[in-house]
C-alpha cells in the first residue's frame, strides 16, 4: 500500500481556486437584472393591430400595436410612479390614485399631468424577436 500524500491546507485552497477559475474562463457573464434592454419574445409578424402585450414582469413596459406599427409605453405612472394595468383595448389605469391613460400614453384622467414615456422598439434582423430598451425615450409618433 502507498502512502497518501498529505496536502496543505493552503495548497488544498489555492488549487481551487485555479480550478473554479479555469473553469470560468469560457463562461459568459450574466447580464445584470437591471439591463435596459429587454427581449420580449414577440416577432414582428406575430403582433397585429390592436394588440396590447403586458411586460410589466420582464420591464414594466407594455407593447402596442395600432395601425401605424408597433410601439412601447412604460408602465410606471408619471404621477407617484406606481405600475399601472392595461385596461383592455380602452388604454391604461393605475391602481394607486385612479390616473388613466389612452392607448398613446396621453392622459385622459388625473392626478397624473404628464404622458406616459414611449421607449425605443427595435428588430435586431429581420424575424428576430422584438427588443425595447426602457432607458430610452423616443418621440410619441415613432413606430416600427
């Protein structure tokens, strides 16, 4: 029988070490949490006119579709901030203090005084699933 050799507990730790972080090397970083842009899954051929599609869990942002294309409102409300509801094809409410917003993001009842921001909506290529980067804030009339 042979015997064992002994190891140190430095030698033990540093050879750990080496081995999670070779291990890493080909690993891609996670994108944080807090990334503005967000994939959504939709393509463009799968949304039609009249269509409303809730992100709030992926970004509190909304997709809509109307007869110009397709466009993002944000779902925070302008007045406190709270995340508001897609009321059906009427446009959106929030729950905190009854503000109400047309499907445009224009408010149609206070507290609330201003519009709700419109985000930039992107098709990396062709096919590819929708992206919207809710750091960004485009004119109310861009489509895509």
């Amino acid at each position: 029988m042979s015997p064992v050799p002994c190891v140190s507990r430095r030698a033990f730790c540093a050879g750990s070490c080496l081995l999670a972080a070779g291990g890493m090397l080909g690993a891609e970083p996670a994108p944080p949490e807090d990334a503005p842009l967000k994939r959504t899954g939709e393509t463009r051929g799968g949304l039609s006119p009249g269509m409303v599609k809730d992100y709030r869990k992926l970004g509190r942002f909304f997709l809509v579709v109307d007869a110009r294309g397709i466009y993002a409102l944000t779902a925070v409300c302008t007045h406190r901030g709270c995340t508001v509801n897609a009321a059906g094809t009427d446009g959106f409410d929030c729950p905190c203090h009854d503000s109400v917003y047309d499907l445009q993001g224009h408010v149609v009842q206070g507290p609330a005084q201003q519009p709700l921001r419109h985000l930039l909506v992107r098709e990396p290529s062709p096919g590819a699933p929708l992206e919207v980067d809710v750091s960004v804030t485009v004119d109310p009339d861009t489509r895509l």
